[in-house]
C-alpha cells in the first residue's frame, strides 16, 4: 500500500501549529475501496462512552483522568454514523505528527485496541517512531 498520498492529505490539512491543543496532532484515515471516507483528528473534548475506555500511554502511565477523545475513536464513530460501509473492508491509518512537522510513533491505546478487536477491520496501519508505518496485529 503507498502511503505518500495520505501522509501528504495529513500535511495538507493539519492546522497551524499555533492552533493545536496538544504536543502533537493525531488523525486517523478510513479507507474504503481506495477513497477516504473519514478523517478524524483527536481533540481535547471527550465523549461519556470514550470515558469508559482507560488511557494508558505507551510508558505504562494511566491518563484516563485526562480530557480528550482518540482520533481512531472518533473515525469509528464517524464511519458508523456517515456510511453502510462494512469494517471488515476498511483500513485504518493511524498518524501523528509532532511539533517540528516530523511522523512519530502512533499505536493505538489500549481503549482503541478493544475498540479494534471488536470492529475487526481489514488492516490498521500506525506509524512508529522513525515515521514509517507498521501493520497492527488484530
């Protein structure tokens, strides 16, 4: 799969740095029959059934006290609301860029995981921490 195009949408459409509200902007693509049918970045409000899912960063750290909805989460959510569109053919890709414009590393926590194991895609894609992307294991 060539994921140049996608990493040039993400560029194109990401804010201004100035105007995010976190360290690093997260954005999670559906792919479906090689069209983008969602987008979805992560954002600082939250959702009552995002609450139920724990936060646990990739050191270990529980940051489920913290306000915020996972860009997969929201692209889900999206995908279901918007299209008939089976999960099972649907990819995911799952990016992040930090503040020097640079891919880093964007697996999906533990809540999104469940979320993931449930929906069983066709393949979700993440970057990791040199910018390229790996194949998660459903």
């Amino acid at each position: 799969m060539d994921f140049s195009k996608y990493v040039e949408l993400f560029y194109g459409i990401a804010p201004p740095i100035e105007e995010w509200e976190m360290r690093s902007l997260h954005i999670t693509f559906a792919i479906y029959k090689r069209r983008v049918i969602a987008g979805t970045f992560n954002v600082r409000k939250t959702n009552p059934i995002n609450l139920r899912n724990r936060k646990i960063n990739k050191e270990g750290v529980d940051k489920s006290h913290s306000s915020f909805t996972c860009s997969e989460w929201r692209c889900f959510r999206e995908v279901k609301r918007k299209t008939n569109a089976p999960f099972s053919d649907i990819t995911f890709l799952n990016m992040r860029m930090n503040r020097n414009k640079e891919l880093c590393y964007a697996s999906p926590c533990v809540g999104c995981r469940s979320l993931l194991a449930w929906a069983e895609p066709r393949a979700v894609y993440f970057t990791n921490n040199e910018g390229k992307f790996e194949l998660y294991p459903i």
